[in-house]
C-alpha cells in the first residue's frame, strides 16, 4: 500500500468535515458521527505522519473544532463554508498533481 500524503489527506479530511457540518445542518447526529469516526481516524494518522513532525498544530485545532461541533454546547463559531475555504487549497493541489 502506498503511503497518502498530507496533502491527501488534508484534502480527504476537509470532504469529510464539509459532510460532518452537513449533516448536522439537516439534524443527523447519527451520520454526522459516522463521518466524524473517519474524521478523528484521518486525524490521528496526521499526528504521527513523518513528514509533519513537529507541525501539527493546525491538525489540533481541526481536532478541536470537530469536536466542539458534535458536542451538546458548542463554545466555537465556525461555519461549514469557512472551513469549506480553508481546506480548498488542499483540495486544488491534489487535484492538480493528478492531472
């Protein structure tokens, strides 16, 4: 099996968190929790990535934000759309080394 790279991932990660934010727009916890599982596995597999010793700061954060939003209060104002944003650069360079 090939390695995924970071960039994979991130780009993989911010499909999965627009969805999280999806679903809990149309009020679905249960598959709102589903796609969060995939979340916290892509999350956990870029804590401990080589190439991001020592830079995981951001992936913390994104930890932060997902679970705020699955919680009963939420204490943080983010958007599905402002996450959306962030992750779009992601998403373009993967897409462009495919091409």
């Amino acid at each position: 099996m090939t390695a995924r790279t970071p960039m994979f991932l991130m780009a993989n990660l911010g499909s999965d968190i627009s969805q999280v934010f999806m679903h809990l727009e149309r009020k679905e916890e249960l598959q709102a929790a589903s796609v969060a599982g995939r979340v916290r596995r892509t999350i956990a597999e870029l804590m401990v990535h080589s190439d991001l010793t020592g830079r995981t700061g951001e992936i913390e954060i994104l930890r932060t934000v997902i679970d705020d939003a699955l919680s009963e209060k939420r204490h943080l104002d983010v958007s599905r759309k402002e996450l959306e944003d962030y992750f779009m650069p992601f998403s373009m360079r993967v897409l462009e080394q495919t091409l």
